[in-house]
C-alpha cells in the first residue's frame, strides 16, 4: 500500500459522483443553474439591504450577513465542481484543499451562528417590541456578526491542523470536494482524534444552536399564547415565520448529512455525496427565494427595481 504524508505528494484527486463519470453534462447544468440562482438571489438581496436605507434595521441587516455566509459557503466549492464537470479538473493541492474545507464549513458554523442570532432578534420583536431598537442595536448587530465570525474560524481552524499530521494511504478523495471526513477517511493514520473532534463540532454548533434557538420559540410560543386577539397572534406568528422555514431548511439537511457520514458505509457512495452536496446548497437556493417570498418589504423593493429598469 502507498502511503503518503502531506510533504511528500502536493495534489490531491477528486473523484466525484460515482457512476456519473460520463454524464457530466446535465449535473453541469443543473449546478450551473443552482449557481446562478444563489449568487442573484443572494445578491439581489445584499444589494437591496446596502442600498435602502428602509432596510437598515437589525434583522434585514442580519439577514445581509446571513446572506455573505450563504456566499462564501458556496463560492468555496462549487467553482471548482465546475471546472472538474466542464474541464475534467479533477486535482487540487493539499493547501488549497484545506483551505477549501475551512471556507466551506466554516461558512456553515457561521450560518448557524446567525440563525441563533436571528432567533434573538424575533424573540425581541415579539416579546418586547417597545424596546427593539434600544437592546438590538447597530452596534450590538455588528458584535453578534463577530461573534458568529469567530466561531467560525475557532470551531473550523483546528480540522486542517489535525489533518496536516496525518498521513495518506489514497490520494484520491471520494467527494466533489474537500469534505473533512472524506479526507479522513483516506488517512492511514489512527484518526480518532480527527473523528471526535468533527463530532464535537457537530454537536456544539447544530445541537447546541438549535438548543438555543428552541428556547428563543418557546419563549415566544409563550408570549403568542397569552395574547387575546387573533389578528395579533397571526401577526406575531408570520413575523418569525420565514426564520421557521430558514431553520429548516438548514439544519434539516444537515442532520441528515452528519448521520449518513456515519453509517455511510450502509448508504451507496453516489447517494451519500450527492446528499452532502444538496445539504451545503439548499439553504444557500431557498434562504433569498423564502425570505423573498415572505418579507412584504424585500417584495416591494425588488418590484420598485424592476419597474426603474422597465420604465
């Protein structure tokens, strides 16, 4: 058996779609298609936010950081799905590999971080609506947007470091991209450290933001309760609604993808990465379109721009 140490070979090869080696041209055209819908979705609305200044308010304004994560997460693997579709591209070296990996889940531990973020900005709105503006200010917005930035890089920072001591028995990796347990998978190395710290990970951010998030609803699933009219309760209701829809469509996917890695040895290899690939892209689709679609004041502004361009 080669076995290879990170000093000792540069480039590694991904193997993508198992049994879709020569049927690159629909999956290239679906993920061009998906690519496009993210980058003017989530454009359309960073470009709305920095530009309106109706939109300056916390939860638009988190809903802008929201979006960047959404960017970053996509903009850090899927180029490189692309060349390796059209081009055949299929090697990339260790360092950019690595730093492929922090880029894609780190913009995942930051996108939960907001969602927690987001939570606390609805739990104001409904609970204590008189005092919105003074406890969610632009400041405190500004620090929460660090506060998930950081998470980020001290949650993800640690998988490349434990990855440079290993060392390699295949150089090629069974993803579309550099999936940290796809690159320990292929380690030659006792790996338990690398397995028990991306479990660790995973239980902090998904299970204890959504432990976070659960507690900012039920305190809101109180204040709701104890209202007596129902045009309020509707009110309050669609108020967090497209937060609601946005959590699921995270961490749904997400859930899914952790347990699959686990016992992906019952799963076949092609439904296991294109399930890996659906949980990093779907919130990154249907985050702009739902907020689009529920938000009245992103509706009005997208409508007040397209008749500009028409008239």
């Amino acid at each position: 058996m080669l076995i290879f140490n990170h000093t000792s070979f540069t480039t590694f090869v991904l193997m993508g779609v198992p049994g879709l080696e020569s049927q690159h041209l629909w999956p290239s055209l679906l993920l061009f298609s998906i690519f496009f819908v993210i980058l003017i979705g989530n454009g359309t609305i960073l470009f709305l936010v920095a530009t309106e200044s109706t939109l300056h308010t916390p939860m638009y304004l988190l809903l802008a950081l929201l979006m960047v994560a959404d960017l970053v997460s996509t903009l850090a693997f899927v180029p490189k799905i692309l060349c390796f579709l059209w081009f055949n591209d299929k090697y990339i070296t260790i360092k950019a590999c690595f730093t492929q990996m922090f880029f894609t889940h780190g913009a995942s531990v930051v996108r939960s971080a907001l969602l927690v973020a987001m939570a606390f900005d609805r739990y104001v709105a409904v609970c204590k609506p008189l005092h919105y503006n003074t406890i969610l200010s632009h400041s405190l917005v500004g620090r929460l947007g660090l506060v998930a930035l950081a998470k980020g890089v001290i949650l993800i920072l640690p998988m490349p470091i434990l990855l440079q001591r290993l060392t390699f028995c295949r150089m090629v990796i069974p993803h579309t991209y550099c999936d940290h347990m796809a690159l320990v998978k292929i380690a030659c190395d006792h790996t338990r450290p690398n397995r028990m710290y991306g479990l660790f990970v995973i239980l902090l951010v998904v299970g204890l933001d959504l432990l976070l998030i659960g507690f900012s609803y039920a305190l809101i699933l109180q204040a709701v309760v104890r209202l007596n009219s129902k045009d309020a309760v509707y009110k309050a209701l669609n108020t967090c609604s497209a937060h609601l829809f946005v959590i699921l469509v995270s961490y749904m996917p997400a859930l899914f993808s952790s347990l699959i890695q686990r016992v992906s040895h019952n799963i076949p290899p092609h439904v296991y990465i294109l399930l890996t690939n659906l949980y990093l892209l779907l919130p990154s689709t249907l985050n702009p379109i739902i907020y689009g679609i529920k938000m009245k004041e992103i509706r009005d502004k997208v409508a007040k721009c397209l008749e500009r361009e028409t008239a």
